[in-house]
C-alpha cells in the first residue's frame, strides 16, 4: 500500500522535491489501556526546503492519516 501511494503523495504536493520515502518502522510498544495491542511508530522522511519543512511535515502526517482511514487500518 504505501510503496504504491508514497509517490502520488510526493507528485501531489511542489513543495516535495524528494520523496516522500518509509524509513521503517521506529517504536513497537504495547498499549496499557487496550489488552493484547501493540502501538508502532513508522518513520518517514521528505525532501523539502527548510522554509517548507513545516508545511510538508502536516502534508504528510494528513495524507498518511488519509491512507490509513482509506484501507480501514485501527489508528491508536
């Protein structure tokens, strides 16, 4: 899924002058108040100008956010 929207997110946008590209994932944690879940942090990156950084960085976290709401993935 994300090899597959990762460059349409990055065409979409011209403020992303690389990528946007998934680093992996970062964190696994378990959640205390939901027994038997699993939290995970994935990381991604963009290039992007310094000045645009902001703006790129909420592109992205509402695009993924996006995605994930589109193939019904449980955000915790």
């Amino acid at each position: 899924m994300l090899k597959k929207a990762l460059p349409d997110i990055g065409r979409a946008s011209s403020k992303i002058l690389g990528g946007p590209d998934y680093l992996g994932v970062q964190e696994v944690s378990r959640l205390d108040l939901v027994p038997h879940e699993t939290s995970f942090t994935l990381r991604f990156s963009a290039e992007c100008r310094q000045q645009d950084y902001l703006e790129v960085r909420r592109y992205l976290n509402r695009e993924l956010l996006l995605l994930c709401e589109k193939e019904d993935l449980k955000l915790v």
